[in-house]
C-alpha cells in the first residue's frame, strides 16, 4: 500500500495517501462489510424465514464463484499492469484501462449467458432447493456487472485511490440492503429475492465507471492487440488461484445445500457469518504485516520473521482464544434476541466447532499469502487446493453424519490443514521457521 494522501479532487497520478489513512479507510469498510452482511441475513432470516435465507445464500455462494470465472483474473491483471505503468502517460494508462475493461465485458457476457442457460443443470445438482432456478435467473444478469466493477476496482486500486476503493466497496452492501428494504416493502416473494444483487451491482457500475472517466479520461487504446493478449496471458495463469479461493469459502454452504437441504443452509449461515467476520480480521492483519515480511523475506531476514512471528502467534492467539469464548457464551442470546422461536437455535452447534478451530488457526492464517510473498504463486495455489480438496471431502463424510455440525467441523479442519502447510512449506521452501 502507498505512502500516499489521498486529496479530495480525482487526480489521474498517484494520490498522496498515507498508509495509517489506507487502513483506516479499508478497516472502516470492512467493519461495514461485516455489519452490512448481519443485517442482510438478520433481515432475510427474521422477514422470511430459514428457508428463504438458505436460497439466498446458496444462490450467491454460486454468484460469488461463477463471477471469478467472469472476471478471469482481470482484475489482477489491470492491478499489475496499472502499478508499474507510468503515470504521467495518460494514453498509456488509458490504454490499460479500457483495453481490459473491454476484454472484460466480452468474457463476463459469454460467461453470464452460459450461466443462465445451466440453470436447469445447478437445480439439478441442488434438488433439495426447490426455488433455485427462479432465484439463479434473477441474479444471474448481474454477473457482467460484478465482473466489470471487480475489474475497475482493481485499476482503481492500482492507482492507488484507496479511499474511493473503501468506500466503492461499502457502496455495493450499502446497494443490496436497499434493494432488500424495498423487496420487504412490497412484500415480494423471496424466491426471486436474489434480484437485488443484480440491482446493486448495475448501480454501482455507473457510479465505478463515472469516477474511472474523471481520473483516467477515455482515449481508444493503442497497441489494442497487444493489450487485450498481455490482459488474458496474466488473466488466465492468475484466474485458477482465486476461482479455488472463493470456492473453498462457499463450499460449507453449498454442499449443505446438495447433501441436506435449504433450511440447513440458511440456519449454518447464520452461525457461518461470525466466522467469515472473525476471519476478516485476521485478513486485516494479514493486510497490515504483508509489506513487512516482504522486505524481511527479500533481504534474509530469517530470525526478524520467527520473532515477529512468535510476539504476532501471542497476540493474535490470546485475542482469538478471548473472542471464540465471548462468543460461544453470548451466540444463544443474540439467537433469542434476533430470531425469536427454535428456528434458528441449532446455529449455535456449528459456531462452537468454528470458533474453536478458530483459536487454533487464527496466527498462521495471518501468513497465509507468506508464500505469494516470496515470489512463488504456483505453491501458493497448491496450498489454497489442498484445503479446498479437504473441505470437499471432509464435508462430504461429516455432513451426512452430523449435519450443519459436521459442515463446521470440516470447515475448520480444512483451515487446520491449510495452517500446517503454511508453517511447513515456509520453512521447507524459504528456510522460514514461523512461530516455533
């Protein structure tokens, strides 16, 4: 992240954002990501009931995985390209910029309309989610404009509008909570709930598009062959990387879903947002000590790395241990308070499992990029498709024997899993010895 400020006027070069105003900005936004997702599910839940909200959830788990396919690692690529382009030469950014975004829009279009046209094989693939195939063609057309949005989120971040890239993402939750308000106010039918995602989606597009045109005018791309094949060669060896990573995040929920049914989907869920809300946090600091152990990794820093390490393990795990015990005691009350019955009571089996791996995985998951770190993405991948390979299996044994518990339990010990190749791979590929 820059040692720059952001000013208030767009400006095509790289702002002046300091990094104490880039955190707060991006801390701030994830907190309201974290609010935002428990007021969405709360409001699902509570209006609408275990059923609905299991249809919503297994309908953008598939929205969240199939957008990596429209996107194609674009997004990646437009932040690359954009770090090291020279600033001052506005064709040359431009050219980036737009050559991508159209490239973009072509793949996410074939990709969207395919999606729709698989409608009926995902209904038949999750046969225990009857509404399915309503909710997957209402929220399926906003996939071009997910892609699209993801990809201008990365230009925008490559130029280092940090401050406009925190509050563009708050901006999309802050869309689909108004769209759900509205879907409420007129009593709608919650099958074709997932509509709104597709609303939010093309509203932020135009205001996206609108700030990219102020700071990076539109110029027809030079070189536009050369451009659109550098943008798919780095898409398309970067894509597989985020596609298992997003996919490994949703598979609790999907594969309850395929094995049980939408209510027990939509009730995990419930327990699976203080998870993914605990895990961000560790993201924040995976965030914060990424520049840090980059430099210590490019200049040998090997014993700077294990101490660090080992007061980050103290720290991280003493707040982890704290949090999963305030949580697991204070989880049946919320339950009580914001869903009133026995509907959702069962969420609080699933969330002592995730909360107690979590106390176990909290510090290592804080190096989960340590490898992409050091320069070496292709054993990165391989880390992200272990685990996705665990949680597959592991929830495909422990689901039918113990429900949404068992969709926890393989969760963490995937994450478990993931942990101890981080720690063993740092120190057999880098000569890293991390915590120990």
């Amino acid at each position: 992240m820059s040692n720059t400020r952001i000013e208030a006027e767009a400006r095509p070069c790289r702002p002046r954002a300091t990094i104490r105003s880039a955190i707060f900005w991006n801390l701030a936004s994830l907190g309201f990501l974290a609010l935002a997702g428990f007021a969405l599910n709360f409001m699902i839940g509570r209006y609408y009931g275990p059923e609905t909200l299991g249809v919503f959830n297994v309908t953008f788990a598939i929205y969240i995985f199939t957008s990596q396919i429209a996107v194609f690692g674009l997004q990646l690529a437009v932040l690359q390209a954009i770090s090291v382009a020279n600033h001052q030469d506005m064709k040359e950014t431009a050219g980036i910029v737009y050559s991508g975004l159209f490239l973009c829009l072509a793949i996410a279009t074939a990709v969207t309309t395919a999606a729709a046209i698989a409608t009926p094989l995902l209904v038949s693939l999750f046969p225990r989610v009857p509404d399915l195939g309503a909710a997957w063609l209402v929220a399926a057309p906003g996939l071009v404009f997910f892609a699209a949005n993801k990809y201008l989120l990365g230009a925008i971040n490559g130029l280092q509008h940090m401050r406009a890239f925190a509050v563009f993402q708050a901006a999309r939750f802050s869309g689909i909570l108004c769209g759900l308000a509205i879907f409420v106010f007129v009593d709608a039918e919650g099958r074709y709930l997932p509509i709104i995602l597709t609303m939010a989606e093309i509203v932020l597009f135009f205001m996206i598009i609108s700030y990219v045109m102020k700071i990076v005018p539109p110029k027809w791309p030079l070189a536009l062959r050369s451009q659109l094949k550098r943008h798919f060669d780095f898409g398309f060896r970067i894509f597989p990387a985020g596609l298992v990573a997003e996919l490994n995040t949703r598979v609790d929920v999907l594969m309850l879903a395929a094995l049980v049914n939408d209510r027990a989907a939509g009730i995990y869920t419930v327990a699976a947002l203080v998870y993914e809300a605990a895990l961000q946090a560790v993201v924040v600091i995976r965030n914060v000590i990424n520049p840090k152990l980059a430099r210590d990794i490019q200049s040998n820093a090997t014993e700077s790395i294990l101490a660090f390490s080992r007061l980050l393990f103290a720290i991280v795990t003493s707040a982890a241990v704290f949090g999963a015990g305030s949580v697991i005691l204070l989880f049946p009350f919320f339950l009580s308070f914001a869903f009133p019955g026995q509907e959702f009571q069962e969420a609080s089996k699933p969330l002592i499992w995730l909360m107690i791996t979590f106390c176990f995985t909290a510090a290592p998951l804080c190096y989960s990029l340590i490898l992409s770190q050091a320069g070496k993405p292709f054993w990165q991948s391989i880390i992200m498709i272990i685990m996705l390979g665990a949680n597959i299996t592991l929830s495909a044994i422990m689901i039918p024997l113990l429900g949404i518990s068992g969709a926890a339990i393989a969760m963490g010990l995937s994450n478990l899993i993931g942990g101890a190749l981080i720690i063993g791979l740092s120190r057999f590929l880098l000569g890293i010895r991390l915590f120990c």
